[in-house]
C-alpha cells in the first residue's frame, strides 16, 4: 500500500550532534512557501533556550534560542509547541531583538502553547548543582536548566505555561520552595546562586529571594499572555488545511538525544522526529510527514559539550575550520570540537532519527590541499565494531579513516544547480548517500537564506 503523505509537511532536525545548519533550511522552507503563497506555519517542537540557531539575510545575523525560525516571515505562524520547556524571561529578550531586527513589530505571529513546560531558573540553578557532582553527564550543559525541566515532567510535577497564564502563584511558589529546599540540602543558597539569562556578554544574576523570582514571572506574565493558547484546535485544523504549509523545527540532534547521544553529555529532550507526534498530543503521525529531513554538515561534524569522540581532528585542521566555519556555540559562544565526518556514528543516528532525506551545510569547507578524511570504521582490538551510544565504549575505539579527493570551494559557492557542482563533489555526495541508505536532497552552499540547491 503506498504511504499517503500530508502534502506540504517538512519537518527539518540535526543528524549528527548539533549546530549543523538547520536554521537556514527551516528559514529557506519557509520564505520559499510564503514566496508561493501558502499560509506558513513554523512549528519548533523541542527543547528550549539552549538551542542557537544562527540566521542570515538581508546583511543581518541574528541567533534564535526559543523562538522558531520562520520568525521573520510575512505573515507566518511560528509556535512554540508542546514539547518543549520555555525560559518566559529569555522568551521576552529574544521578542525584543526580533522586534528590533524587524523595526517594530515582527511580520509573523508568534503563539505558545499553553502546555509547553518550563524551564526557569531555580532549575538553573539546580543544573549548575548537578555540575558539581562527579560522574554528572551534566558537565558538558549549556546551563539553561533543561534538563531538571524535563526531569520534572518525568516526575509529573511540571509547571506549564497555562499555570502562568492561569497565574497560579501558589503552585509557583511551591515549585520555587522545592527546589530552594533541594539546593539548600546540598549545600548551596539558591537565592544567592547566579544562574544564565539570555544577554550579549554571558552575564549571569541571581536567582533571587521568591518574592523576586515571582514578580519576574508577573512581568512575563503581562507580555506573554496575548501570545499564549491551547493551540490543540489550531493544529489540528491546520494540519487538514491543504493551504497551510507546514514546518517542523527540531532542536539539538539525534547525536544528543537523551537515549541515543553519547551519554552521559546528551541533552534531555527526544531529538528523534518522532518527538514531533508527541510534542502535537498525537495530532501529527511524524511518519505522515512528507520531507524528514536530517541536516549535516558536509565534510565534518562538530560537538560542543564534553563528549569526547573518538573521531576529533587533529589540532591544526580543527583550528582552521573552526576559524573558517565560525564555530562557536550560538548560545554558550564556547569553542566547538571538530570532527571528521563518522560515517559508523551518523549512520546509527539516520537509522534511529527517522529522517527521509539529508540536507548538507557548509559544502564549502574544504581546503585545496587536503583530502577529505571520513571516518568509514570504528575498531577495538582490530576488530571492526559498531558505533554504541555510550562514551565508555567510544573511549575503547580506534577509528578508520579514507581519503576522498577535495573540490574548489568556490565553485560550490557559486553553483546554484547540482549538476555545476565540481564532479568531486558530486561523487562525495553521492558516495554519503549509499553509506547513509538515504538520499541527499538538498544543499546549503553558503550562510545566505537563497544559497540552497535543491537536487
Ligand atoms: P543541555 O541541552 O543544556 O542539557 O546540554 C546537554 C548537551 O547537549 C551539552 O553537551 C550541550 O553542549 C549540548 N547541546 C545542547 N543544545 C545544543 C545545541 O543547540 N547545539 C549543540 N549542542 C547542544
């Protein structure tokens, strides 16, 4: 029986361990189906403020945490959905500087789902406790308090957005209680304690005394209210509307993900697109999706946090693409390791994240003089061994690596059809789609919205 897909349905996540580009497909997708006249809809279904996603066009760069990509699209609807976990006071900072990037208002409408969780500071603050345990795969966090967020939802004792709106202070301020009971039996002052918000500088500030904590939430309340609903009927009335073009934003990636990343540095959320028919209540059977597209960069991955891969680069090569590629973290700004592309790690994340189709980034990172390294094997004892999503195992492994021929990376630059690409490059590609078992069907060519070639 052939598969009936819902026309219209993208959804675009991370294929390897993040910061792969999927910003720019989501943004090119979604000014590609105003451009033809459909209703955008841009769904961000995971995770919260530690996700970064750096965007480029009309000479602006601006970095989207919570907010999904579609953000500067006439006329779209951008959701913050049910599965993820929201920092309310990030959430208004990162409106102002949409507004500002948009002089004013911005041209979409942004809506919260209601159930969303959250994710606030005295879970921060709770993070940065858990930092200082040994042995905590929490060491490797971006600090945004994710984690102890969906830990509260696994113990059923989540506060959600409606209880914001419903202004449920009580159940708030027995929330702030529980985890100031909890930081102060290990030792620490939570009220004192300095936790991340979302500024230029990487500033911290306390968490404050409960009355403090509150009248922060007052405020966000205030501003959040008009753009927060039970978008439940509005899904599911959209998801039959042929109108609507509908994009699903993942966050983090596959390589993160709370099962399936290298633990114990994973994040908490699922990065798998099957979380998106959890995060819609059941209302969208990812597999009803048209496009999954799981994002890669080219030639290399890269990882921040304090997983150690058994694949890294060599310091010289690293430093140069670091440079070139400007790989810093969008929301932490720390240094990104670089990797040769691991076919054994990327093939185990396509197999399990359910994606249909590879997008590539930065196929211009390449160098005239180098060959492309690829890792095709992982070995112990000189025995060919698959990848385990376990940093113990990956610390026993010895990788394979080949040399490919390198291309002209301006002239990737340059093409706008697959067919002008360098014949190296044609053949790299298609040689990652027979190792991967899945097709590549587009690619990024460079950080601007209509540098994408689609094959
Ligand atoms: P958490 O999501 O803050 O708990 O971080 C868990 C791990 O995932 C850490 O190693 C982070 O560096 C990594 N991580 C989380 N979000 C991102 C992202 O958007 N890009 C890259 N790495 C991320």
């Amino acid at each position: 029986m052939a598969i009936q897909y819902r026309e219209n349905s993208i959804a675009i996540g991370g294929g390897a361990w993040g910061d792969e580009g999927k910003g720019k497909f989501t943004d090119y997708f979604a000014s590609q189906s105003h451009q033809e006249g459909k209703d955008v809809l841009v769904y961000r279904v995971n995770g919260g403020a530690n996700a970064g996603h750096t965007l480029e066009f009309e000479g602006k760069r601006i970095s989207l945490h919570q907010i999904p990509c579609g953000v500067f699209i006439k006329d779209a609807k951008v959701v913050l959905g049910g599965g993820m976990v929201i920092h309310p006071d990030d959430l208004l900072t990162e409106i102002k500087m949409v507004e500002e990037a948009s002089s004013g208002q911005p041209p979409s409408t942004i809506i919260i789902d209601n159930m969303a969780a959250f994710a606030l500071d005295t879970h921060r603050a709770y993070e940065d406790v858990l930092k200082k345990e040994i042995d905590s795969g929490s060491s490797g966090g971006t600090g945004r308090g994710i984690a102890p967020a969906y830990a509260d939802i696994v113990n059923r004792r989540e506060v959600r957005m409606r209880d914001l709106i419903a202004g449920d202070w009580d159940k708030i301020a027995r929330h702030y209680q529980f985890y100031s009971r909890q930081i102060n039996g290990l030792g620490f002052d939570m009220g004192k304690m300095k936790v991340a918000y979302l500024n230029d500088q990487n500033d911290t500030r306390p968490v404050g005394n409960e009355k403090e904590f509150i009248d922060r939430l007052k405020n966000a309340r205030e501003k959040l209210l008009p753009l927060t609903s039970d978008v439940y009927k509005f899904i599911k009335d959209s998801w039959v509307d042929p109108k609507t073009s509908f994009i699903f934003e993942m966050a983090q990636a596959v390589g993160l993900d709370y099962r399936y990343g290298v633990r114990p540095d994973v994040t908490a959320s699922d990065t798998t697109f099957a979380s998106i028919t959890a995060s819609t209540q059941g209302l969208v059977d990812y597999r009803d999706i048209k496009r999954r597209i799981s994002t890669l960069k080219a030639t290399y991955c890269s990882s921040v946090g304090s997983r150690k891969l058994p694949s890294r680069m060599e310091p010289q090569l690293e430093a140069r693409i670091r440079e070139d590629a400007k790989e810093y973290g969008a929301t932490t700004k720390r240094s990104r390791d670089i990797i040769y592309f691991d076919l054994p790690a990327l093939r185990f994340y396509q197999r399990v994240g359910g994606a249909n189709e590879i997008g590539l980034t930065h196929m211009d990172i390449v160098y005239p003089e180098t060959p492309i390294k690829i890792c095709i094997d992982y070995q112990i004892d000189g025995k060919s061994v698959p990848y385990r999503p376990d940093q113990e195992w990956l610390n026993k492994i010895t990788p394979v690596y080949e040399e490919l021929p390198t291309w002209d990376g301006t002239r990737t630059n340059l093409a706008q059809k697959f067919r002008n690409l360098p014949q190296e490059a044609k053949d790299y590609i298609h040689r990652l789609e027979a190792e991967l078992h899945c097709p590549v069907t587009l690619i990024g060519n460079g950080p601007r919205r209509e540098q994408v070639i689609e094959i």
